[in-house]
C-alpha cells in the first residue's frame, strides 16, 4: 500500500533528527519542493497517497542530506526575496545575510530616485546571480550588469535570470571582478558579496559548507581580505561621483575594512550595517568627487599592493 503523504512527512522528519537542527521544517522543504505544494498543503492533503517515483525521489534526496549535503543543493532550489532560484554546487547558497545587502542597495535607489532615473548596477561575483536579479526584479529601472570569474556560475545565473523573466534586464560578463567590464565603464551602485574566508579558517566552517560550496566563492588568500581589497581599490574607477560601494563582509574583519575608508581621498560616508543577529556584516560607502586615486587609502606604497 502507497504512504500517505501525512505518513511520509513524519517519517522524513524523524529521519532527519539526528542530521538537522530543524527536521520537521527540512522535511516540509523536501516535500514540498517534491510535489510542487505549499508548506500549508501539506498538511491539508495529508491523506493523499504517493507514488512509487515520488518515494524514490524522496529517499533519494533523505540519503544526500543525511550524509550532509545542504538542502538547496538537494532539491536545487532556494528561496531569495521574492525570487525561487536554481542553484548547483558551483554557486554559492544564497543566505539573509545577502538579502539585507539588497535591502540597503534598494534604500539608496530610492532615496536617490530623482537623480538617478535609470541606475546602472555591476553585481560582482554574482554567482546564482541572487543579487542582481532581485534588484531587477524590484528596482524595474534599474539596468544590471552581473560578472562572475566562473562559466558554470554564470550558466546558473542566466537560466535564474530566464525562469524568472529578467534575461532582457540583466547583462551577463565573464571575468575577474573589474576586468569584465570595460574600462572606462560607470555605474551609479557597485555591489558585492565576494569571498571573505581565509583559507586557514577552512576547519572552522560548518561541514556542509566546507564540503559542498564552491571554493572560489568562499576563500580569499591568507588573510581573507584580498578579494574586498582588490573591489575597494578598483571601484573608485567605475562609480559616478557619489556612487554607492555596497559590499558584504565577515564579521570578525568588518571594523578593519571600516578604516581602509578614514580619510580616504577616494571615498566619504562610509559606515557598516549589521545583520540580524547584530553583528557588523555590510559596509556601504560613497564615491567622492574627483579623479580616483586609490589605493592611496591603504597607507602604502601603490605598487606594493
């Protein structure tokens, strides 16, 4: 006799007991990305049964997250804003962390409405492309253009940008952070969520991070500070005067990244935001007018950065 789905549910969460900290909301994730419902529908169609293909998958999928893949990865899919998304192993899981680094990007578009009709945004590192396409979605004037150093990423974001009806809004570019893009390009917002981790904190990170998010989106160097120099130093390059740097960052190295901006001939108003928990996690900043002269702000001989 086929299990009902009110059966397979409770099943799956106390399967996952011992793997999760919070099996019956993973195990309304599984099913309802499984059969395409409502966490709430669910439980009102408990009574309906499933399908031999349906329990395949299903057992499927309970047997990768046991063994420590995170859900999105199973499934394929994560939820960000108001977008649905596809992702893979070659992009990185889309957190609400990064959801208040667009919440900030789109306070500054509305306080700058007037000025900026129709604001040109480069989303650096885009990977799932999270951010640009959820600026997109609800800045409708903006113009976005998203850069990732990886094709497969990329891959991934344009098929996120078509499934969700914005691939006429967003311009996809391959390359190392600033040199996607030309030269004398300029935008109103830069914004990034690059990789913050040093690679000797590798251990540190949770499992199913350390084992299954890409390393590219994750380690920056020694020090986990090369990839948030080389955006502070190009950036002046590529921003309207008092264009915005928005750029999320580790926790543990925020106040340090606060005082590359003290008295940078670069940049003004430079200030950080915490998450949810309270801890320092964005830094926003503003273009100064004149020609840029970074990285003078490091204190040190330019050629030596």
């Amino acid at each position: 006799m086929s299990p009902t789905l009110g059966e397979a549910l409770e099943s799956t969460v106390s399967r996952l007991g011992t793997s999760t900290d919070s099996p019956r909301a993973e195990a309304e994730e599984l099913l309802s990305r499984l059969l395409g419902l409502g966490r709430s529908q669910l439980y009102l169609e408990r009574a309906r049964s499933l399908g031999a293909q349906d329990m395949k998958t299903l057992e499927a999928w309970l047997s990768r997250r046991i063994d420590g893949e995170p859900i999105q990865y199973v499934t394929g899919h994560a939820a960000f804003r108001e977008l649905d998304l596809s992702v893979s192993p070659h992009v990185l899981i889309p957190r609400p962390e990064t959801e208040l680094l667009v919440e900030a990007v789109l306070e500054t578009l509305a306080e700058e409405r007037e000025r900026w009709v129709s604001p040109r945004i480069l989303d650096l590192g885009t990977g799932s492309g999270a951010i640009a396409l959820a600026i997109a979605h609800e800045w409708p004037p903006a113009r976005l253009t998203a850069t990732d150093l990886s094709e497969a990423a990329l891959d991934v974001a344009r098929a996120n940008a078509a499934r969700s009806g914005l691939e006429t809004r967003v311009r996809f570019l391959r390359g190392d952070w600033f040199d996607a893009v030309p030269a004398d390009e300029r935008f109103e917002v830069i914004v990034a969520n690059p990789p913050y981790i040093a690679q000797g904190e590798a251990e540190v990170l949770p499992a199913d991070v350390r084992g299954h998010e890409p390393p590219l989106a994750l380690f920056s160097g020694d020090s986990g500070l090369e990839a948030l120099r080389e955006i502070v130093e190009g950036a002046p390059r590529h921003l309207v005067t008092g264009g915005l740097l928005a750029m999320e960052l580790a926790e543990a190295r925020a106040h340090d990244v606060a005082t590359w901006f003290e008295g940078a001939h670069d940049w003004e108003r430079a200030s950080l935001r915490d998450d949810l928990a309270g801890r320092p996690r964005l830094l926003l900043a503003r273009r100064q007018s004149g020609p840029a002269i970074a990285p003078a702000q490091w204190g040190e001989d330019p050629d030596s950065i």
